[in-house]
C-alpha cells in the first residue's frame, strides 16, 4: 500500500504539473466529443480493451560505428524514401545548413556507449539557437539503427525545419511564440512519420536478412506494451486530473490520496507520484499513441498493396506529406496519408485486432 503524504509543498508541485497535463487544453480535446459523439479518449479507451502481446526476446549484439551507421541509413533511405536520401547524407556526414550554428560548428554527434546506458539518439531544436542538435548514442544494438532512422524522419519533417526557417528570418518573437505553443491537435501528429519510418525500416530489414519474421512479431509485442502503457497513463491522468479541484490545493490532494489509499487503489496513486516525478505527462505520450495507430494503418494498407506502383505512391505520398507536417492538425495529418480521419483509423485498428485476437483464440482452441 502507497505510505505518499501529501505536504503543501507537494501539492504545489503536484498543481504544475497537472496544468502542464492540460497544456495548450490537451484534456479539453481528448475528452470533447470528436467524430460521431465520441471522444478520443473512448476511442482509445477501446483500443486499450483489444491489446494484447507477449513478451520481447533480447535482440543479439551487432558491431556499430558511425560509418557502418551511414551506410545503413543511405541505403534505406535511397530505396524506401529517394528524395530525402540527400538530406539525409548531408545531416549524417554533418553538411546540412540547419544542423550548423552560427560559428560552423555543426550539431551532429556520434557517441558510443555501453549497452546498459539508457540514452537514446535524438534529433530537436537547442533551446532559442537558429539550429537542431542529432545525438546518435550507439550501444552496439539493432535499436540503434531503427532509432536513428527514428529521429531522421524527425530532422526530415517540416515541423522542426520550418522553426529554424522562421528563426533564420528574423521572425518576430510574437509569431515563433505563436508557432511553438500551438494547440495541442496539431502538436500531437509529431510521432507519426517516425512510426512510418520504423515499420519501413524493419521491412528493409527483412529484406536484408538481418531480421526475421520473429524479430518483427517480438518489435510488435513491445510495440503493443508501450501503446497500452501509454493509454493507461493518459486515462489515469485524466481520472485523477477530474476529481481534483483546480488549482490543486493541498487539502483536495491530500483528500483524495486518503481515499485512494482506503480504497487499495495502488495504479492511481502510482500515477499521482509518477505524475509529480516524472517530466512526461498525457499530451506528451498521446503522440505516441497517434504514431502507433496511425501508422500501424498505414503500413497494413502497405504491406497488403497488391502491386509495386501502389507502395510507390504511397511511399511518395509519405515524402510529400513530411514537407506539410508544420500545417497539419490530427485529421488532416490522416487523411492526407490515409484518406481517413483519426476516429475511423481507430475503428479499423480495432476491429482488426478483434478479428487478430479471434484468429488466434480459434487456433488455441
């Protein structure tokens, strides 16, 4: 049982971080009715009720080096995506203009480290500087690779370019504001494209003989944990966010961790300490549920295209669509890659894993 006592401090702590839950009104927009009267929390809700995975397999060790990782990525990118293979040459041998400050100096950096070290590569803008940063943390593992082209389709994407764009211009303060604080339904479309990429990566991968079809049914199942994960974390925010007065006084707090605790409810009063220790919040990873899901219906709509000029014009589609994503909102982003809005992409991942799940309880029995 939970032994958390709430000081007024605490509280306090407890109150920002439940604004920053609700940044840019993210609680407002989830809960809202959305498509056909139902918000998009119900329809993840649904998709939290037909999750299913097993557990992962450690992936063996692989020998990495920033040039074995050059080579991998041009290759992937010179098949898969063609007219972003230059840039992606020019981010990694450290030419591209956006990842160069002021002085020449560029911001792309390979660092090896053990295995056991819990950082992971990424690509973002450094603060209020007119540039981005790409760390690639090498741990001598195949996440690595998948990671960097992760983080490539991020330094791809329009969303962080067209900021250097309006920093580089001289923009006023007023309009970079305007752009970085945007409303959270164009904000939340950020981890689509990597997701894309990922789930093409691991088909070049195949291609290559360097995965396997069990190493894809094990990314799978991890992918499956984290999107439930993820949802959980969103939903319990959301319940705990909603029987709270706002702004969070101490003595509302402390009212209801007593009662959470009379009433044995450990996951509620794991995600209020989580909630006050950790820096990610529910609009942070609702993005990555929109990236899992949406992606997932991509790549079904890929893998089953009956002919190459399909999968062309889809991975064209895809390349265009990267050059847009800074004008974007949660539906359009969808439809410009799918043709469907995000509800009805939760509907069919839904019922495409009912249908999975019941193919599989059919087998068992």
């Amino acid at each position: 049982m939970s032994r958390l006592k709430i000081t007024k401090q605490y509280a306090q702590e407890f109150d920002y971080k439940c604004a920053c839950a609700d940044s840019h009104g993210f609680l407002r927009f989830i809960t809202n009715p959305n498509a056909e009267n139902i918000s998009l929390l119900d329809l993840i809700a649904k998709v939290e009720d037909v999750i299913k995975f097993k557990p992962n397999k450690n992936k063996d060790n692989i020998n990495l080096d920033e040039e074995k990782i050059f080579k991998c990525m041009d290759e992937f990118f010179c098949l898969y995506m063609p007219q972003k293979a230059e840039q992606v040459k020019s981010i990694l041998n450290r030419t591209h203009s956006y990842f160069i400050d002021g002085n020449g100096v560029s911001h792309v950096n390979f660092i090896s480290v053990k295995k056991e070290d819990n950082h992971s590569s990424n690509v973002g803008h450094c603060g209020k500087n007119s540039f981005l940063e790409f760390n690639v943390y090498i741990h001598n593992a195949i996440d690595d690779l998948r990671t960097t082209a992760h983080e490539l389709s991020h330094a791809l994407s329009s969303h962080h370019q067209h900021l250097i764009k309006l920093i580089r211009s001289n923009a006023s303060m007023e309009e970079i504001e305007k752009y970085t604080q945007k409303r959270f339904e164009k904000d939340c479309i950020g981890e689509i494209e990597s997701y894309i990429t990922e789930k093409l990566f691991n088909r070049f991968l195949i291609k290559k003989g360097v995965f396997s079809q069990e190493d894809l049914r094990n990314y799978e199942n991890v992918q499956q944990e984290s999107l439930l994960n993820e949802i959980n974390l969103i939903r319990e925010e959301r319940d705990i966010i909603k029987k709270l007065s706002c702004p969070v006084s101490f003595e509302s707090l402390d009212k209801l961790v007593k009662n959470l605790q009379r009433q044995h409810k450990n996951r509620l009063l794991e995600r209020i300490e989580k909630m006050h220790d950790e820096n990610k919040n529910s609009p942070y990873m609702f993005r990555y549920v929109v990236g899992r899901i949406v992606s997932e219906q991509w790549m079904k709509e890929f893998d089953s295209a009956t002919d190459k000029e399909k999968q062309f014009e889809m991975l064209d589609n895809f390349q265009k669509y990267l050059d847009k994503t800074h004008e974007l909102n949660l539906d359009t982003a969808c439809e410009k890659l799918t043709g469907h809005n995000f509800a009805c992409l939760v509907k069919d991942y839904v019922n495409d894993s009912v249908n999975q799940n019941k193919n599989i309880d059919e087998k068992v029995l």
